[in-house]
C-alpha cells in the first residue's frame, strides 16, 4: 500500500488482513468475475 507516494509499512499479518478484508468486500460485488487477477484501488481525497 502507498499513501501519498510513499509504501507503507506492514507485516505479513497485517497485509494478510488487508488482502482477506478487500477480497471479502470484492468478491460481493456484482459484476465482478470470480477469477479476477488484479485489484486496482485509487482514493484521492
């Protein structure tokens, strides 16, 4: 993950909860392929 252009810093936990958490929230989307490959997300506030 980067925030701002910089990589954020994280374990292995912790981007396993990520991952698990945003495939879940993906994975209920309609439209959405089971066998995506790639996720791209982009937030600019």
């Amino acid at each position: 993950m980067e925030v701002d252009g910089k990589k954020v810093p994280m374990n292995d936990y912790v981007r396993r909860v990520f991952e698990s958490v945003i495939e879940a929230l993906v994975s209920t989307l309609k439209g959405v392929d089971e066998d995506w490959k790639e996720l791209k997300i982009v937030i600019k506030r």
